[in-house]
C-alpha cells in the first residue's frame, strides 16, 4: 500500500485534530467583531425615551440626531473619534484568521498549533480587558457628561468573545489539540532502510 508524505494511506481523510479549538475560536472571533457593530453607550433622552451610540459612533434612539454617527458630531468640535469597537474588529478578524489556521491545519510537528494560540491569547486579553473596561465605565463618549450614559450590550460581547478566546488559547497552550506522535513519527528523517 504506497503511503503519502505525512504517513497517511492514500484516500484516508485528513487528520482534523485542531478542528474544535479551531471553530470555538472562530466563534470567539466573530463574537468580538459583532460586537464591535453594537450599542457600546446608552442614555434616557428628556422624552423618557433612549438613545444609543454603538462601537463606531452610529446613533440610534430617540433623539433628534438619531440616524447620524456621533463622530460627525466630535469632528465639527474637534474632539476627536468615538470609536471603542475598533479593539474588538482588529482582534476579531485576528482571531478569525488563527482559528482558520487552527481547523485547516495538517499538523505534522508535536506542538502545531503554539504561534496560533499566542494570537488567540493577545486577542483574548484585549477582548476581554477592553470590554469589561468599557462595559464598567462605558465613558462619555465625548457628548455626555459623566454618568449619564450607561454601558450597552456591545462591551459585554466583546468581553464574551475574548473569554472564549482565553479558554481556546489556554487549550491549544495545554496540548489538548495536539496529535499524538508515534514510534514511526519519532525516527530520524534522514537515511531510511529500505
């Protein structure tokens, strides 16, 4: 029977071992940038009503400004951006592309999946550390004065999204994704007897 390069019957199917660690990132991922897209800053209006600002700076609510991005408004006053799910898209899509390499990857080496979990942690500590930041002091946003705008769903999110992240890294960091080599794998590559 002719075997392939990585020591697998020809038509066998591919050894999948990062296949779970891999998707659960990628949920963690898409948590983080979703996030991002959500309300990060809530407030009552004078009406009874509320408005939201969500991680980019969109207004929603009610409010005369509703429909605007709360960036416009800081631009016009020179205060600068509104925009905390920036974090949370960077290390999102950081962490999407990890867990990809993660289930796609045919490892061949004992300890495969090291470099991607480095980036799932730094993904997961920023996810994280900024969400819980932002979800217990959501900040003024620029407009609002202090404590009169609540923290929204989207930090909460986030923080979720890094969490899982935390745990994936913590596995792949554990071994628990990697396959187990044996006596064939543990030869020397060089000069084989035929």
């Amino acid at each position: 029977m002719s075997r392939s390069r990585d020591r697998r019957p020809i038509g066998a199917p591919i050894e999948r071992i990062g296949l779970p660690a891999g998707l659960i990132a990628v949920s963690g991922g898409a948590l983080m940038v979703i996030g991002a897209f959500l309300s990060w800053l809530t407030t009552t209006t004078e009406t009874g009503g509320s408005t939201s600002v969500s991680g980019f700076g969109a207004i929603s609510g009610d409010n005369s400004v509703a429909g605007g991005n709360l960036n416009d408004l800081l631009a016009t006053g020179g205060l600068g951006t509104y925009r905390p799910g920036l974090i949370g898209l960077v290390f999102g899509l950081v962490a999407i592309l990890s867990g990809g390499v993660v289930v796609s990857a045919r490892p061949r080496a004992r300890r495969p999946f090291r470099i991607a979990a480095s980036l799932l942690l730094l993904a997961g500590i920023a996810g994280a550390g900024w969400g819980v930041l932002r979800g217990v002091a959501p900040g003024t946003g620029g407009v609002f004065t202090d404590g009169s705008g609540d923290a929204g769903v989207g930090p909460w999110v986030t923080a979720s999204g890094g969490v899982l992240l935390l745990l994936v890294a913590g596995w792949l960091f554990a071994g628990r994704a990697d396959r187990t080599i044996d006596a064939a794998d543990r030869r020397h590559r060089g000069i084989q007897p035929s």
